[in-house]
C-alpha cells in the first residue's frame, strides 16, 4: 500500500539534485515528450526513488519521485510508476557501484544507436566511456517493461557506464548523481560528435585504448566532475531565471 | 453563399483544439510562411472545417477557420480558401475513419520525400507508422489543387495514417486531434532521425515488422496519447507566455 | 561631390523595406559580420542605392544606404562604399529588368556554390529558379571588387534570378523587393533542402523542367508574392519586438 | 609566491577586451563547460596573462585572469591555474609575432581535427588561413598538460595562425586580440563549412594557392580587422542586454 511521499532531509537533498539532473537534460538535448526517467538506489535500503509519469524532463521537481523497490512496488508518492522500472531495478541488482540510473531518448545518441558501429574515444567526451566503451543490446526495439528485458539489459551493459537501446535510447549510469548528469551527457555529445565525423566522410583514427583510459583518469577527476556538476548548475539557473550561484 | 462564422459551442472547442495544433507544428518544425492547413470532418455532416489562407501556423486562432464542402463550397467564414482543398476533401471522402488531416511542408520528411528510401521504423516515433508504412506520392511534384489529384493522394495514401507529397511536403490524418498532432510531429521527428542516421553512413538494421506493430500498441495506447497531447499543449502555453494547466 | 542622404519620399519608402529586407535576411541566415549588401536601382536614372559599409545585415535602417552611379561615384550619403559596388552596377546594367540586386554569404548556399551540382526544383522553394537554374561563378574565389569581374558574374547570370558565386557567397535579384527577398530566402532554403537530401545518401529524381516550370506559375502568382512578403514583415516585426500589421 | 590581481591600467583594458572574446567565442560555439581558456602575452615581460579555472567562457571578466610565467609560476592573481598553461607558455616562447593564444574545443573544428582531411580555403573564412594551412596535432590525444607536449604543439604551429589539436581542441592565435578574436570564429565557421561541403558528397575544387593567399590580403586587412572586432563587440552587448556603441 502506497505511502504518502515522505524522505528524510538527506534524501529529499539528494532528490532536489536528481531533479535538476531531470532539468539539466532537458537542455542538453535529452527531452523526448514525458519519456524518460532518472532513478536513485534508496540509501535505506527499501529499492530506488524513480521520477514519476507524466513529466517531462524539463518539469519534474524534488517532490516528483516515487519509492519503488527493486519488485516494483510503489511504497511512497503519488502517480503514474513509469512502465520501464525493471531497467532501472535490474541494473541497481546487478551493480553494487551504481546509485543513479538514467534512461533517456536523447535524438543522437539513440541514432547513434540505431546504427551498428562502435562509440570511440574520438574527443573528450568520449573518453568518458574509454575502459568499457558502450554497448549495445539490440535482442528487441522494445521499451524495457518486464523483468526479463531489464535483466538483459543489465547483463549487456556489464560493468559499462551506459548502453545504447537500439532503436529506442539510452541507458547510463553514475556512482554519483555528478556522474548520472556527466554520463548522460558526454554520451549525447559524444554520439553526435562522432555522427559529424562520419557524415563527413573523413578518414579518421581511433586513439589508443590504453591512452585514452589514461586521458580519462587525467581530465575526469574528483575535481573536475565537482567543477562541472556546478557548472551545469549555474547553467540551469540562468536558465531558469536565478541568480546562479557564486562560482 | 457564404454565411458568417458561427459554429456550434462543441465544435468550436475542437476548432480551438486545432487551432493549437497548428500553432504547435509551427514550434515543431512543420512551418513555411503561411503554408500548411489542416482541417476537421464536420461532425453535422456539411464538409470539412479548413485552416483558411494567409496565414503562418504560428497565427492561426480558434475562428480562423472556414466550412467548406467537401466539393470545395465555401460555406462559413471569411478568407481565402487555400488552393489545395481537393487533398482535404478526398482524403475525407475515401477514409470515414480520419476525422482530421493535416498538410505541411515540415523541412525534414519533405527532404525524406523527396528522396527514394522507405521510411522505417527505426525509433520510437516511426512505430507509429509500422503497420501501414508511409507511401509516397511521386506522380507529380505539384500542389494537389484539383480533385483528381486529390483523388489519386487519397488512393496511394490507401489505410496509412501518412502519406510523403515527394518534392512539395506531406499529409497526414487522426481519428482525434491529438492523433493529427502526434502524426505531423512524429513524422517529422522519424524522418530526422532517419535521415541522421543514413548521413553518418553506419549500418543499420530495420526492426521486424510485427515487433514494430506491438511495439506501436504498447507505447501508443489511449492515455498516452492524452499524456503527449497535455505535455505539446503545455508546451505551447508557455511558449506563448501563458501559465501551462497543471499536470 | 557627395551630397547628403536626400532621397525623395517615394525612394525613401522604398529604401525603408529594403533596410527591412537586410534585417530579414539576418533572420533568415544570411548574415556574416557586416557583409552583405543590397541594392536598389535608382528610379530617377542617377544609378543605385546601395547599402553603406560596417554595418550588420541585422543594422541596417532607411538611411544606411548611398547613392552611388553605375560607374562608382557615390553622390549621396556618409559612409563606406562597400568594395563590391561593381557586382552590383553591372548587373544592373546588363538586365533591364532588375531593379534590385542583393549579395551575401548565406551559409548553405554558399556551401553549395562551393560544391559542383546542379540547384535542382527538388522542393517548392527550388521552384523559384526553374525556368534558368542557378549558374556558378567560379572564375575566381576573389570577391567582385572590379568592373570586369562584375561584368563576367553579370554575363554568367545571364537571365537567371540568382548566381552562385563559388567559395565567395550569393548574388540574388528581384523586379520588385519582395521578389528580391524571396529569391535570397529561398536560394538558401533550397540549397539547404538539397544538401540535406544528397548527405542523406538517398537516391532522389529530378523533377520534369517542364512541370517545374508550371509549378513555379502555380504557387508564386502576384498575390502569393505580396502574402509571403507580409509574412516575413510581420515576422521582422514580431522579431524586434513590435506587433506586426494586422493580417 | 602570489601577489593580488594588479594589472596596469594598459593591461587591464586589454585583459578586459580578452575577456570579452571569451564570451565572444561562447556565442560562437566554442564553450564547452568550464574548458577552454585565451592568454596575453605580458607587455611587461613577466609571462602571459592566462584565465583562470572553473570558469565556463561566457563567465570571464576582465578580472579573471592570472599572471603566470613562461615557467608556469603563478605571480598574480587568485584561482586555478588551467593544467594546459604549456600550451601557451611554449607558443610565445616559439612565437614572438604572437601576442595572444587561444585554446578551446569548438565543435566542428574539433570533429574536423579527429578525421584527417586538410582544410582548404573553400570559403572566406578559410581563407584566413590560405599561406600556411592548418597543422594538425595527432602525436597524442592527450590534453597538453606537460612541457613536452606544449614544445610539440609549437613545434607543429610553425609560423600558421592556428593548429588542430587531434580528439581533443584547438588552439588559437593572434598578434593583436582581435585577431585572436577572428581567428579563432574563423576556424570554427570554416570547419563548419567544409564539414557540411564534404557530407554532402558534392565534388568541389580548392581554389588556387597564390591566388587565395592574395585573397587573405584583399578582405582582411587592417580596417576589415577593426570593422569585425567592432561587430562582435556590438553582438557581445546585444547578447549581455547592453545597448551596442554607435557605430
């Protein structure tokens, strides 16, 4: 039986920030109508606070999620429980390391999906994703709305940042809610950059491995990811018509 | 002879309904100076109420609409009967289950047009179109101002809830106004996404055709399409400076 | 000597929508820095009215212009004669029935003019050129700063509505202004329809010139000139933040 | 050790025109989060004027700017010193005609910097770079954070104006700062171009060398500099709600 929508301060905060994760995305190319969905693995252990129906990415607010478990039961908060939960669930199941799972439609990246070759660490962004590159499960077009799909979602994505949904979108992950936003993001950017590349029809060459996991280690860390967290915070908020704050 | 504007209370409600639609395609990409109408099948049996001539999408407001015949018999309103009646009409006259149709010249799937691929369901938006596909209508490059074209679009259109106008622009058709809506964007988006996805030069595979027709009926069930129609219509009063409804 | 800017009332209002159409342009793509320029053929035999130097397309108000003769000598007007005056004057020269030439960089048009195709009537706004095409200048990358190379793009124009002048920009012309700002709008649309198309990869026909050539008739009469005309006014207004004429 | 930011009031000025071409370049597609950063060769000879850190370019003022040496020791100023100070440092030990370098990742040259084609000058813009092209980097894709590195990239400018840093950026330069300012738009507008030139699969010529080196000298010399630097400062102020200066 559903619960009134009530978390502690310190997930309430941590809800505030996945809702302008919702908000950021929106900007950044991610909106697809109401579709799409961001989820936190809930720190008390109950399963995951997954934004609710009917939203667009660009509205959802703090209050806007519900607590879910990993079963699909809703146990707080009002409205719709989006048909994709067992993606989120399946893959807070298989990955102890990830607290914040991001499902999107975001356009080139899912063109970039329904293509057949491989996301390259061809710029920056890229480099996001160098060790595990992205996957991509392609078994069925289909929205991931039973269990069996989101286990085999989890099980295609391993131990990757994201994956591409042929077809459909994009799943991507974070430890933090800065990596849910940063992973979203660098694969959307990094889709369509590598799209400009090939549309040209230039030659072009693929980095090393080994040298762009170490390109990731130098341009990615703590620091960098707190830096840009605040940036698209700043961001938001001249868009939103804030005062952003002080950097 | 023509008579005043004067609907009845419910069809003006629709009228206003389609007014937003036009005003919505212009914010997605379907406008070309005061080119594109749509119409409604006049539910007291008397025609079709048509978009009347001289006009951008963006301007078109609740009584900016004439009752015409479906032999092109302007019966109400004042303004210029746009030239391209015959598509409306027939279209009407060969499909008792369209009650909307709608003609644009939205820059993507008139690119697509006039091009010689199928379009295909390669992402979310194109299931909308897996059963019938979308012909194309290549007998001429003209306008459809006479009814013999109007005839020959309507056959080629045959089941399909779209229809590609090569080297000119499109038409597309709903049971209700919001599947008008959803139909003209969706069309658009898809071919967007296909012709992204053809320029990178990537491979790609088209999903099997009766997956795509299940997959057309899990994510465009009845309340999803009330769920996008609210989200374009608060799209819409806010970009037009209004307070959107509550969600 | 020059005199200063002393237009007679007539002229004056013609010079205010060609400041109008500079400001369309910008709107519509063509702007690059302060380059660009249009041009009026003076009614009263003294040569032409020419756009002043330093000033974006988006800049340009009634007084911005110079008279200057056919051969150069600016009569009338403070400011920089743009270096380009001899494209203008020699196609005013060579085609009697110009009385407005317009030149800018417009981005997809030049990108075209700087490949080897054929401008084809793959869509409406192609339809504008059907009858003569659209010729390539591509003699020299140089801009027209000469006499002799005006006359060589005049003689290339020959009695087409537009030039493409290859790895430099656009010339483009009108018996009337709005014709003037219909062919500068629509040779950017149409180069930007036709590269979407062949970056697609799609194998795509030619419309019959024969057909294409009615089609033009069809959908660019007088009174569909003088309706697009006021749409892009409108727009303009709507744009600097006036209400724009009512319909 | 560090002092406070105490710039001479010459200094302070130019560094205020340097923080105006960050935001600039903003506006003209080169931000990419906090990255990014322009610098000032001392007039003094203490080393270079560098941007600070965390800050996206839209957000540079004129105080934001270390003084740092040619060693990398910061003597000025409060904040981060950018990981990629070398990459300055070594282009004005390398070039004394070089007053002012710039580094970004603009989009469509950095995706014109991952393939492997040379670029031309097939338009205007490119012809600034007509004498000596435009080097490619692709030794490593790492950022330029070490001596060595920054020696390389010198070593591969040569005497060009500008260099492609392969799957990474650009950098940038300039004797005064509206060069700076002009080429680096430049490099990215005409990166734009030919990326969109190539996908389209049209043939095109590049014009001939001499003669688009004679080209470079016909449209930008010393006024066309002042009369673009003008421009975007005019853009700058519209943009910020400021009225433009009188031009």
């Amino acid at each position: 039986m559903r619960e009134p929508f009530n978390p502690s301060p310190e997930i309430r905060a941590t809800l505030n920030d996945l809702a302008r994760v919702h908000r950021i995305l929106e900007i950044e190319g991610h909106g697809d109508m109401s579709m799409g969905h961001m989820s936190y693995r809930d720190p008390e252990g109950r399963g995951m606070w997954l934004k609710r129906g009917h939203l667009a990415l660009s509205e959802v607010q703090a209050e806007d999620f519900l607590l879910v478990t990993l079963d699909g039961e809703v146990l707080q908060g009002e409205g719709f429980r989006h048909l994709e939960w067992p993606l989120h669930a399946e893959i807070f199941k298989a990955r102890p390391d990830v607290n914040f799972v991001g499902h999107s439609h975001a356009h080139y990246a899912t063109v970039f999906g329904a293509g057949q070759n491989e996301l390259a660490p061809v710029n920056n962004h890229g480099a996001w994703f160098a060790e595990h590159g992205v996957p991509r499960f392609d078994e069925t077009s289909h929205i991931i709305t039973t269990v069996d799909l989101g286990i085999a979602v989890a099980r295609d994505l391993g131990a990757a940042e994201a994956i591409l949904l042929a077809n459909h979108g994009i799943a991507f992950t974070g430890g933090d809610v800065r990596e849910l936003l940063l992973c979203g993001i660098f694969l959307e950017w990094s889709s369509k950059f590598q799209i400009d590349l090939e549309s040209s029809g230039a030659k072009f060459a693929i980095p090393d491995h080994a040298e762009s996991i170490e390109k990731h280690g130098r341009i990615y860390p703590e620091p960098a990811k707190e830096n840009y967290w605040k940036y698209f915070n700043r961001l938001l908020d001249i868009s939103e018509g804030r005062e952003p704050q002080a950097i």
